[in-house]
C-alpha cells in the first residue's frame, strides 16, 4: 500500500474556529505511542484493484449502518427516551447516551 508521510504537530487538544472562515477545525487529540512516533502521521488510499473489499467487510459495513440508523430513530423516539436515559444514567461504562443506545442496538442487530 503506497502511503504518505506527514508531520504533525503534537497537539494535545484544540477546538473551534481557528484556521479562518473556511475550515471548520471542531477539535484535535494525538496520544503517542510505540507504533507512531511524535509529529508523524500515515495516511494512505486502498489499491481497490488488487484488494478489494472483503464480504466480511462489507456485511460490516452494512450492520453498521443499519445500527446507526436505528439508534438515530430510537433516541428521535419520546417514547424510549425516558426510558433509555434513566438506563444510561444508572451505568457508568458509556460516555454518552449515543454510545450506550448504539451499544444496544449492536447486541439486538442479531439477536
């Protein structure tokens, strides 16, 4: 896979407007590791040709779809908000309730 090298700055955090009325710079976090070094980081584009998507991938790609989909029509529904909220409230794994409905709709997608 051919891929390009570039090198960036080693931001903690950033958010908002910062790059002019263009760009829309929503927020930035680069943690380091091992495996990528400080300011570099690899970009690259898939040879569809010689490697395309796997029916693995692409099941998965349907499944996510359909789950985010129905965890949008679910937390759009007042009538499992009550519900759903007071469930998310009385966990501490999830971050956000979109997390934790999306989590739910993930274990129900098969059964």
């Amino acid at each position: 896979m051919a891929g390009i090298v570039t090198y960036k700055e080693p931001i903690e955090s950033a958010s908002g407007k910062i790059f002019g009325h263009k760009s829309q710079f929503i927020a930035v976090h680069r943690p380091w590791s091992e495996k990528r070094k400080n300011g570099t980081c690899a970009q690259g584009q898939r040879d569809l040709k010689n490697h395309p998507y796997t029916e693995k991938e692409l099941m998965h790609r349907a499944k996510f779809a359909a789950v985010a989909a129905a965890t949008r029509s679910r937390m759009a529904d007042p009538s499992q908000a009550a519900a759903d909220m007071m469930a998310f409230k009385a966990q501490t794994k999830y971050k956000t309730l979109y997390r934790y409905v999306f989590r739910q709709e993930w274990n129900a997608y098969e059964g």
